[in-house]
C-alpha cells in the first residue's frame, strides 16, 4: 500500500502533499489554480482542448476551412457521432466556426477561429517536444517496464 492510503475503504482524507513555495519557473503559474474538481472551468476548458479528437480536429482546421466529410475522412478512427460531438463543443468553446451555405443538399464548412488557431500553435509545440523526445520516453519506458517485471519475479 502506499504511503498516505488508509487501508480502510471510504476513508477519503487528503493525501496531497503540503503547499511548498513556488520555484523559479513555477513563480509566474499557480499550479494549485488547476483545480481537480469536475466543477472546475478550467479543468473543463483543459479536458475539451487535450482530448485526442479535439487536438486531431484542430490540427486538421489548421490547414484549411473544411467540410464534416473531409474531415471524418483525415480523423483516422473517429465516429461520425464523436466527430459532431467533438465540432459543437469546439464550436460552443468558440474554437471552431461553422459556416452553413443555404444549398440543396446544404454544405457546412468548418474553420478555427482566431483563438482556434492560437491554440494550435500552443499544442503545435507540445507536438514538436514530444517528437523531440519520443526516442528516450520509449527507452524510459521499456527500463521502467524490465524493472516492474523483475519485481514481479521476485
């Protein structure tokens, strides 16, 4: 069991470490301010903006305004039921634009908006640093992954 679990099940006392003073590079973000309950906004803004299909749904836009087919077509596993779901909520965060043209049959485009593409240089650079370091997080994984199996061994 690990330290700070009570092994009596329904104890849900906090086990979070103590507030500390913020490091140098922290000074300027309040970490604490991403609160961890379901409530909370940003938390609610952080879950919409990092789910997989949201950032595949920017990513996309990024290139160019596109129809729902277009894009179910490039979102390699999306539903088309998560993708609508994923494009209102988008759209409700003020993220995505939709564009409805009064034809027969009617043709919706989607676009970012000027937030929409300010997120996507902000998750573009997570992208780079992930491709920057995937060779050693794969090496730390499979180190991580030897050393849990020899505890199991034991």
């Amino acid at each position: 069991m690990e330290d700070g679990t009570s092994d009596a099940p329904g104890i849900t006392t906090d086990t979070a470490p103590a507030r500390r003073s913020p490091t140098r590079w922290e000074s300027d973000v309040d970490v604490w301010q991403w609160d961890a309950r379901e409530d909370c906004e940003v938390r609610q803004i952080l879950d919409r903006i990092a789910d997989k299909w949201s950032l595949l749904a920017i990513a996309m836009l990024d290139r160019r305004v596109m129809r729902f087919t277009e894009l179910k077509r490039e979102i390699d596993g999306i539903s088309q039921r998560m993708l609508s779901r994923t494009l209102r909520q988008l759209e409700r965060d003020g993220i995505v634009e939709r564009t409805v043209y009064p034809t027969v049959p009617p043709r919706v485009d989607y676009a970012l908006t000027e937030m929409g593409r300010s997120l996507h240089a902000t998750t573009k650079a997570l992208v780079v640093w992930t491709e920057a370091h995937q060779e050693r997080i794969a090496a730390a994984r499979s180190t991580y992954d030897e050393r849990e199996a020899e505890l199991r061994d034991l």
